[in-house]
C-alpha cells in the first residue's frame, strides 16, 4: 500500500519495523503495520524512544486524513486512531495533539476518548 512506503519515506524511522513486518508477515500488510507504528508514536510521545518522530508522523497522517482516499482513511482511522491508547493508559494525552481532521474521526469514533 502506497501510504506505508509514503510513511517511510516521511519518518524513515520506522524501517527497521518494516523491515521485521515484512520478513514475518511475508509483505506488507498495514492495518498490522500500523499497530507498530502506533507503538513507535506513544514511546516517542512519552520520550521513551526515538525511533519516530511523533509530530512528523502525525502532521504525515493529518495530511493524508484531508485527501479523502478511503482505504487510506480505514486503515488511519481503524489501524491508528483506534489503537492510540485509551483515557486511562500512558500516552493517552497524543489525542490532544492530533490534527483537526484526525481529531474529528477520533471524536466520532471514540467520543469518551
């Protein structure tokens, strides 16, 4: 899919857990991908890590959210949005910093947070 290499090419941060998605997965399979891209964005949120940049990838998922591909937005809106963590986990607080059009699906999606 067009928006992991997009992704990669953005935050290339995320090649090593491309790399290990592809070799156990046998290709490219995005809504698994995106569970550790989500995992990569909270530690670095929290400043746990820095294997990626989490205002990159978020102005990078912002961007794509505008353009109105559905299939990109499935996979942002089921495989990201809905695996950032929850009111009561650590990183909770990224929500606060999602763009105004990924906000708004998480709103929808996920009104208690």
């Amino acid at each position: 899919m067009q928006l992991v290499h997009d992704l990669l090419l953005h935050v290339p941060a995320f090649r090593g857990a491309y790399e290990s998605h592809v070799f156990r997965q046998g290709g490219v399979l995005p809504h698994v991908f995106f569970w550790d891209v989500v995992q990569g964005v909270v530690r670095s949120f929290l400043a746990e890590g820095e294997e990626a940049d989490w205002r990159r990838t978020l102005d990078f998922l912002e961007e794509r959210s505008r353009l109105g591909d559905a299939a990109v937005d499935e996979v942002i809106v089921t495989s990201f949005l809905g695996d950032l963590p929850s009111p009561h986990e650590p990183g909770h607080g990224i929500v606060q910093q999602l763009g105004p059009v990924m906000a708004a699906k998480f709103g929808r999606m996920r009104p208690l947070g």
